[in-house]
C-alpha cells in the first residue's frame, strides 16, 4: 500500500512539473508575442 501512495504522489509532483513548464512556455510566447 505504501509503494503506491509514493508512486501516486510522485506522479502528481511530475504532473504539477509539467504544468508549470507548460505554463511558462506559454508565458514566453505570449511575451514574445507582445514585444
């Protein structure tokens, strides 16, 4: 039970990661887009 709590909880800290990077792709083009 443990190992899945851990693989679950590694898989939503991957998942946040992942959004953040989205994000601030997104944040970089629309800058780019603006200048």
């Amino acid at each position: 039970m443990q190992t899945i709590y851990t693989t679950l909880q590694s898989t939503a800290r991957d998942a946040v990661l992942r959004d953040r990077v989205k994000h601030g792709r997104e944040q970089r083009d629309n800058i780019k887009l603006h200048q």
